[in-house]
C-alpha cells in the first residue's frame, strides 16, 4: 500500500497565513502555493530509493489502481501548510542572499533566538516547516517541506546559488545529511548540528553520477558536536565516512561545552564561518 498522494494542480481548501507573495524582512511566519517538482513523489524515491524503490512504488500504484503521474504528485498539500522565517533586516534584492533551509526537531520551526545575529551578520535567509519535527515521516513530510521552502523562497528572493544550505539539529541534521547529500545538485552544504548520518550505499546516501560530483568537490559539509554530546563518537564516525567517500570539504567543530542542545551563537558563528568555508577543515 502507498501513502495518499496529492495530485499537484488541486488547490488547497485553505490557507493561513496568508500565500506570500511579496519580500518581507525580519521574522515572520508564512505559507505558499507553489509546490516543488524536486519534492513530487516520484522524484523522492528516485533520490532516496533508487530504481528499486521505482518499481516498488509502480506495483503499489498498480495494487492501489492509482494511474496518476508519480513526478505530478505529492504527499504534502503545500498551502495547508506554515513556514518560520528570518530574513535579515539588510537584504536588498540587488545584492543575492544565502538561504538556511532548517529541519527542526521539535514541531515549530522557530529560529533559536541566538541564531538570529549570526544570521544578520552572514546574511543568510532562515526557513524552516512547522510540524516537521522528529516525529514527522522523513519522506512523506519533512524531506518535501523542505524543498517546497526552497523552491517558493528562490522566487520571491535574490537567492545566492552558491549559498544554498540545508540545516537541522539533532534528528533533523539527519534530515540535512539526506537533504544535503542527495539533493547536492540543489543545496550547495550543509550543517549538522549535533546529529548526522553515514555515507552509505545501503541506506541511500551515496549519490551518483553529477550530485555525487558535486557532493564530492563543490559542496561543503560542517558537523557540529561537543564533549558532551551524546551524539559525539558517531558523528565523528560519521564525518571520517564523508572523507573516506571522498567528499573534500568537511568541517568538524567538536567543542568542549556543547552538550546536546542547541548551540550558542558564538558557535552557530563558527559553524557558519565554516560552512562558507571561512574556517578551514580539521
């Protein structure tokens, strides 16, 4: 059986807060109306299951007698849904802008406030769902929310294509690994902050042909951990992965006060240093 699809086209019955369609600054919450192709069905099990996953999914429409396009549906609808964001109050459409694309682990999406500064200062968007915390399907919720944010965010802002970011803490830097990495063709690095994945054929996070390319020599990947952090050794397993699978651009912060909670701003300062390659790997 196959979770419900929502063919794309069908407007949403309703929206609050209101469909943005203009450049606001500062924090505000949000929703939008255009959904992304790179968040359709058929394209998120292309990315994360692979020609497997394909026919797997094929045989279930088939089972279930669902005839519609698997690249013309989605499992989220789009408007029903809101978005937390930060634009720094100096963004000016002439000069391009980068964007954080957040997957929190709790159910808001709400900035930690420590991180707003930071975020002034490296001029960087911050966006992030609600409802997409660590309880939410990675695939069927999170991952897509995540992508919709990205696309809607792209037309109404000068976004920097070199500056692209997926974020996450604790259960949602796992997301920004599988975001991160097989989306790498879209998102330019990303931070994990106090939680991350493994490279690995097995599990899907091993792309090939151009994103693992990409993944491999453009893209930058920070992971963000400390002496108390429970997630420490594997993060630190995980980041000699990324070297070994040849990815040349890792960061690793491990600092002596972080536990596992958010960090402080200096740190986030840090993190984003290193993310736009300020800070060289260690």
């Amino acid at each position: 059986m196959i979770a419900s699809l929502v063919i794309a086209g069908i407007s949403p019955v309703f929206a609050a807060p209101p469909i943005q369609t203009e450049v606001k600054t500062g924090r505000f919450q949000t929703a939008f109306s255009v959904p992304s192709k790179l968040a359709t069905y058929g394209e998120m099990i292309e990315r994360f299951a692979g020609e497997k996953g394909l026919k797997k999914l094929d045989a279930n429409m088939e089972e279930d007698g669902v005839t519609i396009d698997k690249y013309e549906a989605f499992t989220v609808t789009l408007a029903e849904e809101t978005f937390e964001v930060y634009v720094p109050p100096s963004y000016e459409p002439s000069k391009p802008i980068g964007i954080m694309v957040y997957v929190p682990a709790r159910d808001t999406g709400a900035p930690h406030p420590q991180y707003l500064p930071a975020l002034d200062d490296h001029y960087l968007i911050y966006i992030a769902a609600n409802l997409s915390g660590n309880r939410e399907n990675p695939i069927l919720r999170r991952a897509p929310l995540a992508l919709h944010a990205l696309e809607n965010m792209k037309r109404l802002y000068n976004i920097d294509p070199a500056r692209i970011y997926a974020s996450g803490l604790s259960g949602g830097g796992k997301m920004a690994v599988y975001l991160g990495l097989n989306y790498g063709d879209h998102f330019t690095g990303a931070l994990f902050i106090i939680g991350s994945l493994n490279v690995s054929d097995r599990a899907r996070l091993a792309p090939t042909g151009r994103v693992k390319k990409l993944v491999q020599t453009r893209n930058r990947y920070v992971f963000l951990t400390g002496r108390q952090d429970f997630n420490r050794n594997e993060i630190r397993r995980h980041r000699a992965a990324f070297r070994r699978f040849g990815i040349k651009n890792t960061v690793l912060i491990d600092d002596i006060s972080l536990g596992h909670r958010p960090p402080t701003e200096k740190l986030f300062r840090r993190a984003l240093r290193a993310l736009d390659g300020l800070e060289k790997a260690k």
